[in-house]
C-alpha cells in the first residue's frame, strides 16, 4: 500500500483484487479496512550557546527537532521521543534521554549542559545529537563541532 503523498498518521485502506479468466475478482469488507501508520519524517540540528568553549567552561548545546508538518512533537502535543547527546561517540552524563520541550519560539527543543575537560583544550569535539522518534514520528540525527581552547 503507498500512502497519498503527505500523508501522516493511520490511513484506512481496503484491499481489491479484479481477477482474471481463472479466479473471479474480490474485496476486503468496507466495515472492517485495513490501517497503516505512516510515521512523519524528522530532522535534528544542534547549536550552542557560545560559537568556541573553554576547557572547564560549561557550555549548553540545543538540538532541535523539526518534522515535514511542523507541529509540536514534544509531550505537550502527544510525543514520547527524546534526545540523547554524545560528544566523540560517548554520551554525555546526564544527557541521555532528554525531553523535548516546545514553545512558539524556539519549537521542539532538548538542552544538555557541557563542560569540556583539560583533556579536550585545543581539540574539536564532535557533538552528535539522536532523537528517538515515536509512535508518529521517525528518527533523526544531527551533528555539530565545538572547538575547544584553553
């Protein structure tokens, strides 16, 4: 079954086949249709609040999360994903599934509070933020450098 392009959430369907010279021509009951789910895409993108940080300098890092609707996908709209940080493949302590938050301004929205260690000054490190998806709406991922100076 291919959904009508846009379409998100269940979709009724009803299953016809027409037949040929052997087999006559049927279809699935009207009163009982099929549904399909047709999960909604999503894209993650992550900022900070300062453009370089300090080793020992907590710095918060915002992924926000937007799908093709634009709607609220946060719990106050019905959602159940969250977000989980990592820098360089290591989640961050305390940032693991991260509730989404959602105002008019800022939209779907998680925030984690990171402080670089010594042993991460003058490198960069790679921030990698995962929002789970839910029920309606698929997974997504997005990335960002944080150059870090001593």
């Amino acid at each position: 079954v291919t959904p009508p392009a846009d379409t998100i959430g269940l979709v009724d369907y009803q299953a016809t086949y027409a037949g040929d010279a052997a087999h006559t021509g049927s279809a699935s009951s009207a009163t009982e249709p099929g549904e399909l789910l047709v999960q909604d895409t999503t894209m993650t993108t992550v900022a900070f609040a300062t453009a370089t940080d300090t080793e020992g300098t907590e710095d918060t890092i915002t992924a926000t999360v937007v799908n093709t609707a634009g709607t609220n996908i946060s719990e106050t709209g019905g959602g159940t994903g969250t977000v989980t940080f990592s820098v360089d493949g290591t989640d961050i302590v305390d940032c693991s599934d991260v509730a989404l938050t959602y105002t008019a301004l800022t939209g779907n929205t998680a925030t984690c509070d990171f402080t670089p260690t010594p042993g991460e000054a003058g490198t960069t490190v790679a921030v990698l933020a995962t929002y789970s998806g839910d029920a309606v709406n698929i997974t997504s991922m997005g990335t960002g450098d944080l150059p870090v100076s001593t």
